[in-house]
C-alpha cells in the first residue's frame, strides 16, 4: 500500500511499513540499474584491470590480480585475489593491452629487424592465457586472440641524410574483442587471478614488456 509523503517540498511515494520509494517515476524496464534503494543490488558496468611486467628473455609465466599495485593506473583490485563482500562481477571480455610507447630502430640491412612490433608477435606467438576462479581453471586462450581494441592507433616512419636506416615503430594487437560466452562470474570473497604463460620458454625480446590484463563486464554490489 502506498500513500504519498513530501520531502523537500516534493511529494513522494510511501510504502507502508516506513521505506520510500524514491524510483516511483522510473520506467519499469529500468528498474535493475536504479542506484537509489534501502536495500538490494545495484548493477553497474566495470571492469578488472591488473598489470605486470614480462622480462625480456626470463619470463615464462605472469600472474595477475594477485598483488597490490602501487597506483591505480596499475590496477583496480581493491584486494589481492578476492572481490570484496558484497561485490559479485560478470566477466564478459578479456582484453590484453601492452603499454609500449614509439620505438626508434635501425632498419640495418634487409629482412625483418628488432623492433617492438616484432616483440609483440613473438609474445603473442607462443603465449597462451588462463584464469582460475576458486578451484576452476579456464582457458588456455591464445594471446593473438585477446586484443584490447581500443587505442591510438597509427603507422609512421621515416629515414633520411641524418637518420639513414632509422624507423620509428609502434606495435598493439588489433581485432574484435573476443566475448566470453557463457560469461564468467566471480562471487565475493573467492579466489580468482589470471595468468599469462609461455610453455615455449622466455621470449628474446628488444627489452621488457609491460602488460595489462582486463577483464570487461558488471559489477553488481550492495546498496548502501
């Protein structure tokens, strides 16, 4: 039973037993994401983003959203390995994205030269990701299937009298976002992380990589 109360000059629907209800001018297909209730969940797009770094000709296996980060740029996880109580995710994307900035390489002679596109391709060659949430594992996806898709992208060179030979590159992994269907969900409070692995052995690299896995999808959590 509902009657009408005015808060601030502004009548607004009563519901016997002492609660409000505040989303009486909602439309009913929109009841699931409104974020002003006294109890229930509230369901919001997110994501999970965690970050490491692959050292050049040492590493066969990154984990990740096992660590506290020391900047949010890094990472979002509020705990290591656990979703806080409360909090539940929908995971419906995995993304990888490699923050490489422009090299500056010597072209040398003829045929393919070392240069981060070149990095890029070796690592995602041979490199496999898999997640594990409580005592599942899922995966192994190739990582040349795990773009980020949404970047700067650009091709540029140049050479010259002063800079003979001398190529300026930038490599990212493009594509379609690949979906995980069925989704993925991690439920408060249980263990999950990914990881990155090179069954191959350490990749021979220019230098090291810096990677970052994301996880796309909804977060439902508790209305305070």
């Amino acid at each position: 039973m509902k009657r009408t109360l005015s808060i601030d000059g502004h009548k607004v629907p009563h519901i016997h037993g002492g609660s409000y209800d505040f989303n009486s001018g909602v439309p009913q297909e929109w009841n699931d994401y409104v974020t002003q209730m006294g109890t229930g969940l509230e369901v919001i797009p997110h994501m999970l983003y965690d970050t490491a770094t692959y050292t050049d000709a040492v590493t066969t296996t990154l984990t990740f959203f096992t660590t506290n980060r020391a900047t949010a740029d890094l990472s979002n996880m509020q705990q290591p390995g656990v979703l806080q109580n409360g909090q539940t995710f929908l995971a419906q994307c995995i993304s990888l994205y490699y923050k490489v900035t422009v090299h500056t390489d010597d072209a040398g002679a003829a045929g393919a030269f070392p240069s981060i596109i070149n990095d890029l391709v070796l690592l995602v060659n041979t490199g496999i990701m898999r997640m594990v949430i409580g005592d599942k594992r899922y995966g192994p996806w190739p990582l040349w299937r795990l773009p980020a898709a949404t970047f700067l992208k650009g091709l540029i060179a140049s050479a010259g009298a002063e800079a003979a030979n001398l190529v300026h590159d930038y490599g990212q992994i493009d594509g379609p976002l690949y979906s995980l269907f069925p989704n993925l969900v991690i439920s408060p409070l249980q263990q999950f992380s990914a990881s990155l692995e090179w069954p191959a052995g350490a990749v021979n690299l220019t230098g090291d990589v810096v990677i970052q896995v994301l996880l796309d999808g909804q977060l439902a959590r508790t209305i305070q």
